[in-house]
C-alpha cells in the first residue's frame, strides 16, 4: 500500500510540475512550488517509513517549515519588490500639504 502512495505522489509531483512550467500567472507558480514542496515533505516521510528510519521525519519538517518561510519571502518580495522592512514615504495627499 505505501508503494502505491509513492507512485500517486511521485505523478503528482510530475504534474504540479507541468503546472509550474505551464502556470499562466505568477501565483499559480507559487502555488504549484508550495504544492511541490508539501508533496516532498509527504513522499519524505513516506520513503522514511518504508525505509524504517524515523529521523527522516525530522528532515521532512525542517523541509516543511523551510517551504513555508519561502513561499513567504516569495510573495513578499513580489508584493514589494523588496525583502527586508519596506518603508513607504508619505504622498502630498497624506501629509496634509
């Protein structure tokens, strides 16, 4: 049964890949990169316990949490074109002037 599970995440990594490449908009490639990374962390933990070694659990949330923080910055430097604080000045309109 755990083999059948890696094929069915094995060709749907394969197929979140195609969207990847063939993803129309920029967040569809997020999605399909954060959906990549999820699908990882699941076949990770699978061939862990096939294999009988439970530390791959351990690699598999480090995995995860990196996916996470990522998607994040992703989004966040496409929002803002920049990563670290973001510091707007006031327009005319705002100050009062």
């Amino acid at each position: 049964m755990f083999v059948v599970a890696v094929i069915a995440l094995f060709i749907a990594m394969v197929l979140v890949l195609i969207r990847l490449y063939w993803g129309p908009t920029l967040y569809d490639r997020v999605l399909a990169v954060n959906s990549f990374g999820t699908q990882t962390v699941l076949f990770i933990g699978v061939i862990g316990f096939l294999a009988g070694r439970p530390d791959f659990l351990d690699i598999a949330l480090l995995y995860a949490l990196i996916n996470f923080v990522g998607t994040i910055v992703i989004l966040k430097y496409f929002r803002y074109r920049a990563i670290g604080d973001v510091h707007q000045t006031p327009t005319e309109e705002e100050t009062g002037k």
